[in-house]
C-alpha cells in the first residue's frame, strides 16, 4: 500500500512539474538574472538582462520576417566590391566593410542573428571571389597549354 501511495506521489510531482514548466512565467517587468554587485539595468526593449556569463547547448535565434539575410549577395545586381577595394577599406577602417569596428561592437554589442547574417555575406562574397580567381587560373592554364603547344612549331 506505501508503495502504491509513494508511487502516486511521485506522478502527481511529476505531473505538477511539467506542467509548470510547460506554462510561460510573466514577469511585466522584466527579468534580471546575475549577482546584485553587477548593478544590471534592463534597457527599453527588453525583457531579460544577465550579468556574467550564460552556458547552454543551444540557441535558436527566432527571426520573423528576416530581410537581411545574405542571399542577396547571389543577385545578379548585386554589386561586389573588387578586391582592391576592400582592401582599401581594409586599409583606411581597419576592418571589413558592412562589418561593425570594434568600437560599435564596444558601444552597441552584437545582434547575434545580424551578425550571423553578416558573416554569412562574408563567406558568399569569399566564395565569389574564388569563383572567379578559379575562372582565371583556367583561363590561364588554357593560355599556358595553348603557349607551350605553339613554342614547339
């Protein structure tokens, strides 16, 4: 009989637990999580601030109506910047165009889907630039095959 009461125990805690966890928590102030020393402050627009650090296994960062991703870097109108240009911005902003300097980054932080976004039009442009770095090695070699045939007539 103990262990039939136990065991209905058990299931009602279980079934309490999950459902508790299932149910959204409101707090219409918002939520601040960390030591009272970090002197947290939530900005407008928020609605959870943490103090140190945060460890999980995964994030989804939900995006409704997402306009920035990088596929517009595979548009045919899409205007990539040659090389010697990005490395004159290089030169002069000590950073990648469209990407925030250090500085930004200091001031404002990072939107984590923006920046995603961002170094995904990295890698798309890296990859045009392979592209066509590869569409000239061929052309070249062509040229090189072409050359060496025509030096031995």
């Amino acid at each position: 009989m103990k262990k039939v009461i136990y065991f209905s125990i058990i299931c009602g805690l279980l079934f309490i637990q999950k459902s508790i966890a299932q149910s959204p928590v409101g707090f219409p102030t918002g939520i601040i999580v960390g030591p009272a020393s970090a002197n947290l402050t939530l900005p407008a627009g928020y609605t959870m601030a943490v103090g140190g650090g945060v460890i999980t296994e995964k994030i989804r960062v939900a995006t409704t109506g997402t306009t920035f991703w990088a596929d517009f870097v595979f548009d045919k109108n899409y205007k990539l910047r040659t090389l010697s240009q990005v490395a004159e911005y290089i030169k002069l902003n000590k950073h990648l165009p469209d990407v925030p300097s250090t500085a930004d980054v200091n001031k404002d932080g990072i939107d984590l889907a923006q920046t995603q976004a961002i170094l995904l039009q990295k890698v798309e442009e890296l990859t045009l630039y392979v592209i066509e770095q590869n569409k000239k090695i061929e052309r070249l070699n062509k040229k090189v095959k072409y050359l060496s045939k025509n030096k031995n007539k």
